[in-house]
C-alpha cells in the first residue's frame, strides 16, 4: 500500500478523505486539520459538506484530484456504511479505509460478503457525540480524552491497523481494541441499553399534567437526558445490533416481571427484603462503573451550595473553591422550585469534605449537607 506512510511513526500525514460531513465526520476534520493534516470531504446533502467546508473542516472532494489519500474515514450512517465503504474500498485500492459506525458485526459481516478486501479496512467506533446533530455543532476537540473502539478484522493488515489507531490517537482519544463481537455485545450494555431505558421512561411524561412535571428534579433529568437523541439515528443503530440488544430487554424483562410481582403484594413475607436485594443489586453494578480517568470507582462526598440566580456565581464559586486548595471532582447544577436561587452540587474527596464546607461557610456561602 504505497499511500501509507504513518508505519513506525504513530500519526497521519494524509490526505485524509471524510465521506459524510455530520457531527462526526466534521469534527474529524476539524481535528485532523487542527494538526496541519489535509482533509477532503464529501457529503451527499451539498449543504452539509458547504457548512463543513465553511467551517474549516477541510476542502471539497474535487480539489483532491489525481491525489491518493492515506486515509479515508467512512462517516455515514450504519445503514449504509457497508456500501460506503465498499465503494470506498474499490475507489481508492492503495488507501486504509476506516468507518466510525456505532455497529461493527453487521458492517464486516457485508463487507466480507461483497469479496471487498479486508486487508485494508478497519472497523472502529468513536464513543462520543452531542445532544446537537449536523457540521454546525462540530467540535475539533470532540474526541478528546474519549475511548475509540478499534474492531480488526483476521485479515486487517497491521498498516491498516495502525493507521485506524493513528486517526484515534492525533484526535487526543483512548484507544480501546475489541472483536466486533465483544464490541457489539459492550455497546449493547452501555449504551443501547441506556437509550431505550431512557426513551421507555420518558414516553411516560406524554400527557402528564404539567404541576406534576413540575416536582422533576435532577433524578429524572439525568434519566431521561439521552431520550432526546435523534430517533432516524437510533431505528438504524438498535436495528443493527438488535440481536445483543434483545438478549439484555429478555434479563431486564425479568427483573420487571419479579418487580412487579413483589409490588403486587408488597406487604407478603419476603417482598421487603426482594425489594432491597433490587435496589442493593442496582447499588452493586452502579459502583463498577469506571470512576475518573477511567480508574477504578471511588466514593466521593456531597454538599449543596445555594448560588444567587445571577451572572458571575457559579464562577465566583469555583473561583473560591480553587483558593481554598480543593479540587472538584464532579458538579451538578438545579434550580430551587419557586425561588430566585441555583443549587450546585459538588462532590469531593471524602477527607476533603469537611473542610470544604467550613470554608465556604467562613466565605459567607450558604451550604447545605
């Protein structure tokens, strides 16, 4: 493959071609043009690669001429990424073609189908995005500090390979590699799981009376945030990875049916204990997710500080905060129903936390506990 030439460098020189200029596809080429890599783009909707190009994403495909690219990134949506990358694969027969699809055993499966030559594709996953759809909302720095799921194929060659992990790493991702089936089977969990959870609830709220809305708090918030995800994106997404999606509804569906049951006759010898067996399980799993950094799960402290709803503080908060010598681990933000005041909840270190709020309350900030 003559085109390659990041083999024993680790990063791209290019021409990079992008063939879909969405949220993704764009912020690719905004990062990649951030570290001085040509990009070319090429959109169907000559709207879309217009406002791509706008933006600074890179050059309309055309101007790449005779040229051959290093890499060409397939950003078209899952149903149709086996044909993009399929004709991609027969246009440019001395580039890497990688695609960034959130599915990866359907895509190989019609790739290996069609005959296409797997020597030179990859299969990778970016796992990040925007509530925001479309090139306006990209962002160069997107991928940032983001796992990147690298999916080989048996027959990917180890060029191909490395130029799938230089695209993630010059992006500023963490680099992750799985099978396509393990991948699959992961997202499957925690992230196609987490949407249809979230979509169930929210269809719930249809019709509920407003004062009743009105008593939502950050709990039902953060469940139902991701419910407003593109609904076109998502038939394509649970539809290719129906299978694994299904093997989990058929658990969850049992652990709604004992639910159920136990609620039925709450008050029947043992339905006080299964309950707290649910809740402590749900305990249980919440704690194995990844604390920060990707490192293992920590416990951390709360507290709540009441903010006056004006400019500046939030900022005059934090501001204090660095000043005492405390460093913030994660922060939340409410709004206290019926009064002109915010709420920040801020978690730090355990040994941290005491101090935290004598400090504050020293500074004449109102803390609660």
């Amino acid at each position: 493959m003559s085109a390659f030439r990041t083999h024993g460098r680790g990063h791209l020189d290019g021409p990079v071609v992008v063939i879909g200029t969405g949220l993704l596809g764009a912020s690719i080429g905004l990062g990649l043009r951030g570290r001085g890599v040509p990009v070319f783009l090429s959109d169907p909707s000559p709207t879309n690669q217009a406002v791509a190009v706008d933006i600074g994403a890179g050059l309309p495909l055309a101007e790449l001429g005779d040229g051959t690219p290093e890499l060409v990134v397939v950003a078209a949506p899952p149903d149709v990424t086996a044909d993009v990358a399929a004709k991609a694969l027969a246009d440019y027969p001395e580039s890497v073609v990688v695609d960034i699809a959130s599915v990866k055993a359907a895509i190989l499966d019609d790739l290996r189908n069609r005959g296409a030559d797997l020597t030179r594709y990859v299969g990778t996953h970016p796992m990040a995005g925007r509530e925001k759809s479309g090139p306006v909302a990209a962002r160069g720095e997107l991928f940032t500090s983001m796992p990147w799921v690298i999916c080989p194929a048996e027959e990917t060659s180890p060029d191909a390979l490395q130029a799938a992990q230089a695209l993630a790493t010059d992006l500023g991702a963490v680099v992750s590699q799985f099978t396509p089936e393990e991948h699959d089977e992961a997202v499957a969990l925690v992230s196609h799981l987490p949407q249809v959870m979230s979509s169930l609830l929210a269809s719930r709220l249809q019709g509920t009376p407003l004062h009743a809305l009105s008593l939502a708090g950050n709990g039902l918030r953060d469940v139902t945030r991701i419910a407003a995800s593109d609904p076109t994106l998502w038939v394509q997404i649970l539809g290719g990875n129906a299978q694994k999606v299904v093997e989990i509804l058929y658990h969850v569906r049992e652990d709604l049916n004992r639910l159920i049951g136990t609620l039925e006759a709450p008050a029947a010898p043992g339905a006080r204990l299964d309950l707290a067996q649910l809740i402590s399980e749900g305990n249980a799993g919440q704690a194995r997710i990844p604390g920060k950094h990707g490192g293992p799960p920590q416990a951390y402290s709360w507290l709540t500080v009441l903010v006056d709803d004006k400019p500046g503080q939030i900022a005059l908060l934090l501001t204090e905060i660095g000043e005492i010598g405390v460093n913030v681990e994660d922060l939340r933000l409410d709004h206290s129903s019926g009064q002109n005041v915010g709420m920040v909840e801020l978690s730090v270190l355990p040994d941290k936390h005491d101090h935290l709020i004598e400090a504050l309350n020293d500074r004449g900030w109102r803390v609660l506990q």
